[in-house]
C-alpha cells in the first residue's frame, strides 16, 4: 500500500511539469486557494452531513478533486495567461429513505475549464470556461440527476493587500441531454464567493468552497453559511494543504426533497509546484 500510494504521488508529480511559472514557497498558500493557479493538487475531500431536512438520518459525500493547468495548450493562444481544468468525482451516500433505505454509489462529476487572460486589472486574476456535469451517477435517482448538465463559468479574484484573497465562482447549468426518462428539468447557478485571509506559517481562514445555487425551476435558494479554517505546510517534504470546516443551510426543501442542514468538510491536498 505504502509503495502504491508513492508510486501514485509520483505520477501526479510528473504531472507538475505540466505547469507553467515558479510559485515560490511564501506563495504557495495562496496558490493553494487561488482556483485559476498554475498548481497540480490532487485532493481527497470527505462532506458529513449529519443533519438533513425531510430526513432523520445523517449523509455523506467522499470527494476526488483534481487542480490541472494546461501550459502547454494556453500557450497556443497569444492572449492567454493560462487553462485550468478542475475535475471532482464524488461517491454519496444517501439518508434513509422510506421504502428504500440507505443508497451507496457514485454521484455525478463535475468539470470545470478556465481560459485566463493575460490581460487583468492590478492585482487580479480573472477566467472563463465551461462547466459540465456528467452523470457517472448513472440512472440511479437517488445518486444522480440522470443528466448531463453544460453551461458557462467565470472567475474573478483580487489581492487588495498580501495574504488577502476576494473575488467570486460562477458557473450556471441546464440539462442538455438525459439518461432517464425521468430526469427533472434543470437550470441552477452556482455562487461560490472567495474570502481567504492568510496568515503566518501557512495557516489561513476562508469561506466554504462550497457555492451557494439557486434553482430556476424550483425558485429556490440553498445556501452554505460557515467558515474553514486551513493550513499549507509540508509534511515529510511534500507541500501539503489541509482544512476543516462547518457550514449550515437555513433553506428547508419541499416537503418529501431532502438536502443538508449542517455539513462538516475535512479536506487533505497533495501540491505540486515547479
């Protein structure tokens, strides 16, 4: 097992070279928590929700998240800085649910795709791409939304001071072609505001990376209010990002949809600088 996982995080490593420019030690903090970086990470993220409106039991989400540039494609186009591609593979675990039970199986991915300008206000990084969810979930309603989902995305982020991060992550999607004939209709935007403070010895205080969506077709809202706090640090010389964090949703679904209340996340991050 020890020599898989070290095999692994070499390959991942190898894949390090596909980023472009030196981020510099004293920066790597930032770079972790900046979304359009050019910075491999490779991360494994747990969601436990241990209560859940229209349920009576807890749920759980377990995370792959993949951070990819694309120096080499970006390099192609005069006017770009870089690409960023963004991958996260979830497999959930439902509630129990009356008549059905407790249900285990992938979720849907999701993919997002950042072009980045060269071209950005003093202290700023901005980008735009493509978001798209596919439905590795399958046709299991209760895992997956039996859709595939397409639409735009951006990204805005500013550094006014040293260790100071703002900005925002939109993306809005519809659904564009179903695998089940029972697929509901789908059009979402998701918010994800930036607000990272970073302090000495690579620790810092952030919102959720969790967005907040509202859904057209329901006239709803489900918001992720809380706070993570992380640290950026190496262990056993490898560049390690690791956080923890809390966030509630006060917005109750319909009666018999359920959704989280309160979550708690627990992320560790493998970084790959130059």
């Amino acid at each position: 097992m020890r020599r898989a996982l070290k095999n692994f995080t070499a390959a991942i490593g190898l894949a390090a070279g596909l980023g472009s420019g030196n981020v510099a030690s004293a920066d790597l903090g930032e770079a972790a928590t900046n979304p359009v970086s050019n910075l491999v990470q490779f991360r494994l993220q747990n969601q436990h929700s241990w209560e859940n409106y229209n349920a009576d039991s807890w749920s759980n989400a377990g995370l792959i998240q993949t951070v990819i540039p694309l120096p080499s494609v970006a390099s192609k186009f005069d006017s770009l800085k870089g690409i960023v591609t963004r991958a996260t593979i979830p497999y959930v675990s439902t509630p129990q649910l009356d008549g059905v039970g407790r249900k285990h199986g992938m979720g849907d991915t999701n993919f997002l795709a950042f072009a980045v300008p060269k071209k950005a206000p003093p202290k700023s990084v901005w980008g735009y791409g493509v978001a798209i969810d596919i439905p590795t979930g399958g046709d299991d309603e209760f895992t997956g939304s039996g859709t595939w989902k397409m639409g735009p995305s951006a990204v805005f982020m500013a550094s006014p001071r040293k260790g100071l991060q703002v900005g925002a992550l939109v993306f809005h999607q519809w659904d564009t072609y179903d695998i089940r004939s029972n697929a509901a209709d789908f059009s979402t935007t998701f918010i994800q505001p930036i607000l990272t403070q970073h302090f000495p010895g690579g620790w810092y205080i952030s919102l959720p990376d969790t967005p907040q969506n509202y859904d057209w077709e329901e006239e709803e809202w489900t918001l992720n209010l809380g706070a993570v706090l992380g640290r950026v640090m190496p262990v056993g010389g490898q560049p390690m990002q690791i956080f923890g964090g809390v966030y509630y949703n006060p917005e109750e679904k319909d009666e018999g949809r359920i959704s989280a209340e309160w979550t708690f996340k627990f992320q560790v991050g493998w970084l790959f600088p130059q």
